[in-house]
C-alpha cells in the first residue's frame, strides 16, 4: 500500500539535533578510549591468549567511526555537506563497517573466552596466528558486505548537492531484492552474531556450576571470562538490537508502504535514535575493556609493569625461549 504523509522540514530539523548531540558527546570518549585500548593491547598482544588480538581489532573498527564523526557533526549542525560527494561516502560506507566489524569482533571475543574457559589446554601459539587470519578474513568479508549501503545511494538524482548520508535518495531497487538485502542483513549481520554470543555466555556461566574436563578450574578467571562475556551481551542488546528492529520498519516507512502516517513518523523519529545508539558502542567498548581485562590495569598501574616484564623475560629465559603466557 502506498501512502502520501507529509515530509515536513520539522522531522528533518529533529534528526539533525539527535545526531549532532550524540556524536559530540561519543566523540572525545570514544576517541580517547580506543587510543588507549590499542596503547594498552599494543604491549600485551604476545604475552596473553585472552582474545587480545580481536579485541585490539575492535578499537580499531570504533577508531575509523570516531574519525569520521567531527564531519558528520558538522553536517548536522549546518544542514550542508561542502565536503565532495566521495568524502560524503567514505563517511557513510565506514559508519556500517564499523557497526558489523564491532558485531564480528564481539562474537571472536566471547567465542574466544568461552573456550579458553571450556578448553583451555587447545589454545596454543599455532592458534593465536590463527586469529591474526581470522580478523583478516573478518574484515574482508565486513568491507564486502557493507558496499551495497553507499553503492545503492544515487547523489546524482538530488536536487541538493550538499546533502550527504541517509538523505541521499535511493537506487531504483525491485521490492525483491530489497527485502532479499534486508533479511542477509538482519540473520547474518545480527540475529545468528546474537545467538552465539547469548550461547557463549550460558555456557561461561554454567561453567561455574560444573567442573567440565579439561575446562579452567580457578574460579576467579572464570568469573572474569563471564565478565568479558556478559559485556558483549550488553553492547549487543543496547547498541545493536534496536537499530536492527528499526530498520526494516525504517525501509517500510521509506518506501511509503506504512498504512498509517503517524506510525511512519514514529518509526522515522526513533530510528536516528536507534543508529545513535549504534554508535555508542565506540565509547562503551573501552569501558568494557576497562572493567573486565586485567590487562588494563596491569597497564595503567605503572609499577607492575616493570616487574611483570622483567618476570616474564625471566620465565622466557628458563624456558628455553618460549613465549610466557597468561593463565
């Protein structure tokens, strides 16, 4: 069904103001955040297995979206984009790469403290380059995925240069492929992360009920596993899963398919705030970091790190060169 509402400037003028006060207050914590989180992992990347190396590719993926928020809060606040239509989509295209590398980092790092916590004894040096391949293939697939958001705008049909994101008009697309794209994105790019992610944190906490063979048996590492866990469960349930409810109602609404024009209106009034909460997750992701990896403050508390270095130099030394790890 297709229904004429008016598109007032009104509606326009809100979104602005929601983007404009959520990007200034995510970006100095985001940005000093994820510079810290990448100083502190930069150290600890060989000395430790407890998903490090996913977790330092995370602050990278909320770095690139903090970089491109001073310009998208520029636009915000002055209605226009004198930047170039490639900045414009490079700022576009790196907001969902962000937002599905943050997901695909998310579930490495539960999967990875899960079966530390399970199978601990599996985890060995051969794997940890392992995770270097994964992350890479991670972000290939990520980069892929998320062309189709800049590709199927089409900036040449606006009668207004300056605009830039979401209100570039749309590629004439068929209704099929459409819903086609909208359900890869929500199964792959959402509801199968969440499943494993929920799966990884019921088995962590069972762990401390039960004694599995060959599973971590200090109680206190498994505490903080569950920690880590948990923390990713919550970013993934308030940064990610209202933007992914939103937006095929968003796409209705669009798409002018809504039968009623006070539902569309709700829906195109929460789904800014729903893709604001998206990106918080840069500025939460290092408050995650903080309070559930030990790393973090063996770091920041200056006189442990000599003596873990020189400890751990020593171990290499007695050990005939290998690699001290961490339980």
């Amino acid at each position: 069904m297709n229904l004429t509402c008016e598109n007032t400037t009104d509606l326009r003028t809100y979104q602005h103001r929601v983007y404009a006060v959520v990007y200034s207050v995510i970006l100095l914590p985001g940005l000093l955040g994820n510079v810290l989180a990448l100083w502190v992992f930069r150290v600890y990347i060989k000395e430790t297995k407890k998903a490090v190396v996913f977790m330092m590719n995370l602050a990278v993926a909320d770095l690139l979206q903090v970089l491109s928020l001073p310009l998208r809060i520029y636009y915000y606040l002055n209605e226009t984009w004198p930047f170039g239509h490639p900045l414009c989509m490079i700022c576009f295209y790196l907001k969902y790469v962000n937002m599905y590398a943050s997901i695909y980092f998310l579930v490495c790092v539960s999967v990875r403290r899960c079966e530390l916590i399970m199978r601990p004894l599996r985890y060995n040096s051969s794997k940890r380059k392992g995770d270097m391949f994964i992350c890479a293939t991670g972000w290939l697939l990520v980069c892929l995925a998320c062309l189709p958001f800049p590709l199927l705008r089409n900036p040449y049909s606006s009668h207004n240069s300056t605009e830039c994101f979401s209100e570039l008009p749309l590629r004439a697309v068929s209704t099929a492929a459409a819903w086609v794209l909208l359900i890869l994105a929500e199964m792959v790019g959402f509801i199968i992360p969440l499943i494993l992610v929920l799966a990884c944190t019921c088995l962590t906490a069972g762990s401390l009920k039960k004694q599995t063979e060959g599973a971590i048996p200090d109680r206190g590492e498994k505490q903080r596993a569950l920690r880590m866990v948990l923390s990713c469960a919550v970013v993934f349930l308030v940064c990610f899963a209202p933007y992914h409810v939103t937006m095929p109602l968003d796409f209705l609404a669009k798409a002018k398919s809504l039968s009623s024009c006070a539902f569309r209106d709700m829906i195109l009034r929460c789904h800014p705030v729903t893709l604001c909460l998206a990106s918080l997750n840069c500025s939460l992701d290092p408050l995650m970091y903080y309070f559930t990896t030990d790393e973090f403050w063996r770091r920041l508390s200056k006189p442990e790190i000599p003596e873990a270095m020189t400890f751990s130099r020593r171990l290499s030394c007695m050990t005939g060169g290998e690699e001290a790890e961490d339980d």
